[in-house]
C-alpha cells in the first residue's frame, strides 16, 4: 500500500477493535504515518518500543494487599479515566519471541492480568521486514492472527507531496523525479542505503555543507556509495542555481532548460523558495512558457507550499485555460 492509503486505512481500522500491523523495509516512514494519523483525528500515542521491553515489563510488579499478590501495571500503559488515543507497538518482530508472547492478551483480549486498556485506546503495530536485513524474529502465528496486516510501500508521489511540506533540498527532490527508484533500494544494504528517511539526512547535510562536492563522502555513508555517485552525477549536470535565479529574474525572455532533469530541479528549487519576495510572481509567468504537465506540477506544488498562488492574476488565467488537467 502507498501512505496515502495506509493513512485511509489506519484512520477505518482505528474506528474498529482490530489492531493494524505495517510492514515495510526499515526509513520509508511508518512510525510516521501512524503519528500522522493520530495528529489528524486529535489522538495522543504513547510509542512503546517492543524490542527494549523485558516480558516482565508489561505485566508489572506484585505486591501483597490483605494478604493476596496484586499485579501493579506499569505507568506507561493508559489508565482507564475515559480518555482516548493511540497505543503503538513499534518494532515489535524485532521483540524477543518472549516478549512477543506476552502481548497476546493485551492484543485480542485488550488487557494483561488484571489490567484492563480502556475502552477509547486502539492498539497498532509496525515491524521491519527479515528480507531487508532488519534484526528480526518470527512472529508466532497465534500473534500474527492478531492483527490486520498492511504492507507498506515506498511511493514517490506521496513523498514528494511530504517533501515540499519539509523543505527538503531541491536537488534532492529534482535528483529523485528522474531515478524515482532510488527513493528506497535496500538491497545488498549494509552501511548508507537510500530510503526516505535516509533522503531526508542527506537534505540536511547539503543545506548544511552546501556544494554536494563538499559533501560527498558524508552522502556515501547516508544514502550508500552508488546513490551518492549518481546524486553527484546529476548535480555537475544539472542546472546551476545561478542559471534558475537569472530566470527567476527574466521569467518572460529567459532561456529555460530543455531536459526533463533540469526542469525538475527549476520547479524543485522554485516550490523550496516559494516563500522568497518575486518568485511567486515569476513562477505564474513560467505557467505559460513550460510543457502543460509540468506546469501543472509547478502548481500544485507550489499551491501545497503557498496558496495564496492561486491569487496571482497569471496563475488564475493558467488555471481557466487549463482546468481539464487540473483535478
């Protein structure tokens, strides 16, 4: 399932007693999606990482109250005061088989001994996958028949609809709408391997260094040898920063690149600088002078960033013209 869908469905299952489980290979975001999905529906989530818990851990301690043994739950689990939220069991198949075992009730049955998790409180779960190399233990099937299991995919669309929220560096982004295939490879990983949250740290890193030729040896070890390589490729060729400000300030007359690469990174750079004085303005020009499919990638992202594009006089005449690709 793409995020966008994941997101749908955690949303319906959450208004349901069944707990979802998300698979998916380690950096693509889903401990994301479930923090998302709670945000929207105003939840709060207690995260318990299942793999630091002991078995003991969730059952609690004893103590001895008028002479019979009481199980004292542990402060992290919701108390039953009428409240609502989200109980999320992250990495749980990398949680010992023992631990594991002792969330069979708290899973189906929705309590542990004599704790009981309130009626407002859904569980969810998310785990690695053993064929990406992540440390990993079988889930007994009588767990696994405990949840609604939904697989999680890696989508560039989806990601580059996240990536203009975040200001992720636009040569990232310009970089990935042409090897779209490189968002998540773990394959033959072992150090650095490019995923989405790896992508993520090598945006920070080029904001923070600059030139990627300075950064090169710290992008081989974020998102691997062969995808920083490339990366690398792709910034000496592609269009300078220079060459996008001289049309930002010449939208009418100046030359605009011709390959698909370049043009990624003009809207990439110019959806990151939406919010710098002119470049709205240029961009609704530029609307008019490049290819209809990328014009309307120009402005639905630039109108996800800022919408007050839709404002500009150019841009509204893009949008009466061309209102049969716009939907």
């Amino acid at each position: 399932m793409k995020p966008q869908r994941v997101a749908e469905v955690l949303e319906s299952l959450f208004s349901t007693r069944w707990p979802p489980f998300l698979w998916g290979p380690p950096g693509v975001g889903k401990s994301s999606v479930v923090r998302a999905v709670a945000a929207k529906l105003g939840l709060p989530l207690i995260d318990l990482r299942a793999s630091l818990l002991d078995p003991t851990d969730l059952r609690g301690i004893p103590t001895v109250e008028g002479g019979q043994a009481r199980w004292c739950s542990p402060e992290f689990l919701p108390r039953g005061d009428g409240s609502s939220g989200i109980l999320f069991l992250d990495e749980l198949n990398a949680a010992p088989p023992l631990v594991q075992a002792s969330l069979y009730q708290l899973t189906l049955d929705r309590r542990i001994g004599e704790y009981q998790l309130p009626d407002g409180w859904r569980i969810a779960a998310a785990g690695n996958r053993s064929e990406d190399g992540a440390v990993t233990f079988r889930m007994p099937s009588a767990l696994a028949n405990r949840f609604v299991h939904l697989e999680f995919e890696a989508d560039f669309e989806d990601w580059r609809g996240w990536a203009v929220d975040h200001d992720i560096h636009p040569w990232v982004v310009g970089f990935l709408s042409v090897r779209k295939e490189l968002l998540c490879s773990t394959q033959k990983a072992e150090r650095g391997f490019p995923t989405p949250r790896s992508w993520e740290m090598a945006s920070d890193v080029l904001k923070t260094v600059g030139n990627h030729r300075n950064a090169q040896d710290i992008l081989v070890g974020t998102i691997g040898e062969a995808a920083a390589v490339e990366f690398g490729g792709y910034c000496d060729r592609a269009i300078s920063e220079g060459a996008i400000l001289k049309i930002l300030k010449d939208p009418e007359t100046a030359v605009l690149p011709d390959t698909l690469g370049d043009l990624y990174a003009l809207i990439s750079y110019i959806t990151f600088s939406a919010r710098v004085a002119g470049v709205l303005e240029a961009a609704a020009v530029l609307l008019h002078r490049v290819k209809p499919e990328m014009a309307v990638l120009l402005l639905r992202t630039l109108l996800q960033k800022e919408p007050k594009f839709a404002l500009q006089k150019r841009t509204a005449e893009f949008m009466r013209r061309h209102k049969d690709l716009i939907r």
